[in-house]
C-alpha cells in the first residue's frame, strides 16, 4: 500500500525552515510559532561561494569589454567585485548598472561611489528590470550569475537581438549539515531543488519515516517527487500564497485546531 500525504497527517511540534533565519521581528514564521506553540528553527540547507578564478578564466569573458552590468542580488555584486579584484581590474566611470531593486542598486556603495555612476533599477523583480533595459538596446550586457539560475533574464536578451555576456561568477552548494545528523522535526521545509539535493548530499540514507516535507514552488515540489519522498505540504495554494500560509493550515488540521 502506497502511504499518501492524508495518511501521515500527525500532530506538528516542530518545523525545521531551510533558510536563514528572519531578522524581522514580525516574521510570519515568529507570529506562526507563537500562535500555535512551535519550536521553528532555521538553518540553510544551500550556501553560495565563489567560483574559483582559474574556473572564470575557462569561460573567456573580457569583463572590461562591455558598457552595462545587470545585477539581480547581493551575491551577484560581492561576486563580480571580488573577481575584478583579483585580476585587478578597476571599473570605468562611464559603465552602466543595471539592477533588480533599489535594495541591489543601493548595495553597489560598497564598491563604487553611486552618486557618480549611471546606475538604473527596477521595482521589485525581474519584469520592472527588463522594461528598463529595453530601452538600452545599444549596450552590451554582461549578466553575473550564478551556476543555477533562472532563464528569464538570458532567454529576454538572446530573444531581442542584445549584446550580452553571461558569466558564471558564484555556484550554489549543499551546507554541512553534520550537526543536524541526529536531530528529529516534524515538518522539514524546502524552497528550491538545490535543498533537497543537499538533505542527500548530507544525509545519503535519509529515510523520510514520519516526517513531512513542505516544498514552495513547483520545481521544489517536483524535486521532492523526483528524489521519492512523499509530498505532505505544497506552497503556494490559491488560500495560501505564502510557506507559512500553507505551513499554517496544514497545522491546523494536524493539531486539531479549529
């Protein structure tokens, strides 16, 4: 008999959330654990390190050769500077950057002086970036990125005749999890494939038993069933937008609550 995500429904105690752990004191996760009396403990199942220099020499890129950035995260900017860095390279005045959010546009600081440079940002994600882009036809784009990363921005570029490069400047790796080796939790949340490989990276005997696993998105869920484990909790849900939404009605009904 095939045991479905109904049949493992048991009272939820303790969650384990595979990212880092909220600085906001009104973090819906706090105000979840609060409300329905969870131990909710964090730890990042993926970190993101830099590719070696000798790795980014392989891929021929001529960084000085282009007129626009585009950077989509943090990471992106630490990585690119990092690398100018070590083959001393020294940005000229008069290159673009293009970025996803004011947070990313504002990030730059750290390595140039912001007021001084051209530097374009979008709202809040990739499609407000691209509608600003658009109107640079002329440039040619160099994307810093990451060995997994989405094809929107690269597929809109290829797909509109633009000059761009992309460069692979950081890759994402599993976390040492050795700590967590003997440490139970009812519920293991997930957030991208990358942390399902990296819970049998860790982990090469996992065996699931009564532990539910939460997945966000429908590629973490088809990880989660690619690697045979049993889906218990799938975010988003048309009534519940967010992991914790769903995290929060899956609890209800466990626990009992009404």
């Amino acid at each position: 008999m095939i045991e479905t995500a109904t049949d493992r429904m048991r009272k939820v105690k303790s969650i384990l959330v595979t990212q880092e752990a909220p600085t906001d004191a009104n973090s819906p996760y706090l105000k979840l654990a609060e409300k329905y009396g969870l131990k909710i403990d964090f730890r990042p199942f993926i970190q993101v390190e830099a590719v070696p220099i000798k790795d980014f020499r392989k891929q021929k890129v001529d960084i000085l050769q282009h007129t626009a950035i585009i950077f989509t995260s943090r990471h992106a900017v630490d990585h690119f500077f990092s690398i100018c860095r070590e083959l001393k390279l020294e940005m000229p005045a008069d290159m673009k950057y293009f970025c996803i959010s004011d947070q990313t546009s504002n990030y730059l600081q750290k390595y140039i002086v912001i007021r001084k440079r051209k530097i374009f940002s979008g709202l809040k994600d990739t499609k407000d970036l691209l509608e600003i882009i658009k109107k640079h036809k002329n440039e040619k784009f160099l994307f810093p990125c990451s060995d997994i990363r989405k094809n929107d921005i690269p597929d809109f570029l290829a797909e509109n005749g633009f000059n761009f490069t992309e460069a692979v400047m950081y890759q994402t790796v599993a976390a040492n999890l050795s700590d967590l080796k003997n440490v139970y939790y009812d519920i293991l949340a997930f957030f991208s494939p990358s942390g399902i490989s990296s819970l049998f990276v860790n982990f090469p005997d996992f065996k699931q038993n009564n532990t539910r696993i939460a997945a966000f998105g429908p590629t973490t869920a088809k990880a989660v069933r690619d690697a045979n484990l049993i889906l218990d909790i799938e975010a988003p849900l048309p009534n519940a937008p967010s992991m914790t939404g769903a995290l929060e009605l899956y609890v209800k009904s466990a626990n009992g609550i009404k």
